[in-house]
C-alpha cells in the first residue's frame, strides 16, 4: 500500500483504514454466537479500530453482540452504526423511516445499545424519499449540536444527495456500494476524494470472491475480470479476496473498505491484505478490468 494506512474521518477521528462490517455475523445464541464473539475479538486483538454496525442488522441484535464482545470498547476502536431503516409495528416489514421523530427515537436507542454518550460517527442508512432532505439531514444536524452525534454520514446517495447534505452539514463519510469489479458510484467516490471525506465501499470482497470462484455461467468480460484476478492472486500468493482489498487500498486515499466475514482465517487474510503490495502493472492490469463507470 502507497498511501497512508490510516484516515482521519472528519479531519480528526483516526481509524486505520481496513475495517470490519459486523452484518453477516450470526447472532443466535450457542455456538453460531459464540463464533461470532470469536471473530469481533480477534477483529481488535489484529488492530482494527473501524467496526461498522446498523439497527438494521438484527433490529440491534448487533450491536448488541458487539458490545458483549467488546465494552468497555478499547482506545481508538471506532463502533460505527446506521440508522433510518424501522420495522412496522403492524406488518413487521422493515422499510425506509426518516421522519425526525424516528431518527431522534434511533439515536436515543443506539446510544443506550452501545453504551456510549455520543456515537463519535452515525450514519444515515438511507435518504428516505418520503421525507424531506433537508429534514433529516437538519435533524442529525440539531443532534450534533446536542452533543448526541460526534460526526455524520451516509449511505447509498448520489452526487447530487451529497452537494445537497453538505449544504446542511459537514458530511463525514459515505458508505456506498463498491468494488474492484463495481464502478457504479465511481463519481461518488470522486466526489468524497476532492473534499477528503471518508469512502467506506460496502461488498468490498463478495462479488470479487463469487466471481473468481464461479465457473460456467460467468459472463465473457466477468470471466475475463475473474482470470485476472485470479493470476494477480497467484502472482502475490494472496486470494483474490486479498487482491480486492488490495486494489481498493491502492485506488483512492479515502477509501476505507469494511469487509465482513464470520470466518477468522478470512479476518486474518482480510487484515493481512492491508500489506499487501500490487506493481505499477499489476494495478494497470486491474484498472484494465474495470467495468466503465457512469458519467458524472
Ligand atoms: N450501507 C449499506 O447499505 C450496507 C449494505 C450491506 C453491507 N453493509 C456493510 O458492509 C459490510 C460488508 O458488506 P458485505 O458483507 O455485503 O460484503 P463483503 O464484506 O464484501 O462480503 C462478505 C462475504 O464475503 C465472504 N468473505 C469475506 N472475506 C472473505 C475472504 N477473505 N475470502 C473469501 N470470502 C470472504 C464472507 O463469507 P465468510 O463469512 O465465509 O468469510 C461473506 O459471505 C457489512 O458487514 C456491513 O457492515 C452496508
């Protein structure tokens, strides 16, 4: 890796930049749990200080895990979670909620969850459509200043989401769909480069992974891709899971991937990725196998 192995999210909270996303981590109690347990502390005892969480993710049932994990949190370990996704009390069907009341009702509710007095960075899991922007992102707003929100981020937003949100408030990170094999929100992460704010790709590894593992009914330009990855994986003695990681490291400075697994030796391999070094012609043939991203 060229850049620096740390990011500073909003100018002044340092993680290192290979996090953890808890999302796929079992819950229930007995052994899938107690793995779980496992790997969220092998996650800290590696170094990692970048855990990212949601409500969503088990309606708290996460977070929840985490902290049995791992509170009193260790210094410099950062537990980022999401809010703006409730379950209908009728149906019990999880759907988009941005109202201020929900939003003031979650945060409440994750800082007593997490034990913390401030959640140093939130983020919102999704602009709700049904709700005004301005009043959602003007309600993290009044709860930053209540001292309830250290930092604010967000989740799955365009260009014009963000030059929106940053009339309002200070965007500290964005968390969008991204990977070696998935250009969509390349101007996205254009736009957090030009005003330093964090990148966190979500599906860092997955879809690298499938692809290189899949074998008959690829399409020709993934098969192509996966091949490639494939013979850099063997090139460096890594998994193309490594590779990913690798190249998103490599690609932009603001890039904090949070790849999740519930195996440890796929920690230990993730982790591992961070020092990993990719050519000058290695990194070309990669950018060669990108999909073209859209025009801004
Ligand atoms: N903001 C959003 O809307 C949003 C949406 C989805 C996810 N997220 C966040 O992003 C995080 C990552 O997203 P994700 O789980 O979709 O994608 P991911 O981290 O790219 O993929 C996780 C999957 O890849 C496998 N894997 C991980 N490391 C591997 C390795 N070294 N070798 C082989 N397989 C490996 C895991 O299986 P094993 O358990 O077998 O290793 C798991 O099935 C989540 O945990 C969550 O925190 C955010």
């Amino acid at each position: 890796m060229t850049s620096s192995s740390t990011f500073r999210i909003g100018g002044d909270l340092e993680v290192g930049r290979l996090g953890f996303g808890a999302m796929r981590l079992p819950t229930e109690e007995g052994p899938p749990r107690e793995g779980s347990l496992a790997v969220l502390r092998r996650v800290v005892e590696l170094g990692v200080t970048l855990i990212d969480t949601a409500f969503l993710y088990g309606g708290g049932a996460n977070e929840e895990l985490i902290v049995e994990a791992l509170h009193p949190f260790p210094e410099g370990v950062l537990v980022t979670t999401k809010i703006g996704v409730a379950r209908s009390a009728e149906s019990g069907e999880w759907a988009l909620d941005g109202r201020p009341e929900v939003l003031r009702d979650q945060v409440d509710r994750a800082l007593a969850r997490l034990r913390f007095e401030r959640l140093e960075l939130l983020q919102l899991h999704r602009i709700d459509p049904e709700v005004p922007l301005a009043d959602q992102i003007g309600t993290l707003r009044d709860l930053q200043a209540e001292g309830k929100i250290g930092r604010i981020g967000l989740s799955e937003i365009s260009v014009d989401d963000l030059d929106q949100a940053r009339k309002i408030i200070d965007v500290a990170s964005v968390q969008n769909r991204y990977n070696l094999l998935d250009a969509e929100h390349e101007p996205v992460l254009a736009a957090c480069e030009a005003a330093g704010i964090a990148f966190l790709p979500w599906r860092p590894v997955h879809t690298v992974h499938t692809a290189t593992s899949a074998t008959a009914d690829s399409g020709a330009a993934e098969s192509a891709a996966a091949e490639e990855v494939a013979a850099i994986a063997a090139e460096l003695d890594a998994t193309p899971a490594q590779v990913a990681l690798a190249w998103l490291l490599d690609h932009s400075p603001v890039i904090l991937p949070i790849p999740g697994t519930a195996s440890i030796k796929h920690l230990e391999q993730n982790v591992a990725a961070a020092a990993l070094h990719l050519t000058k012609a290695q990194r070309t043939r990669l950018d060669r196998q990108r999909p073209t991203p859209p025009q801004p």
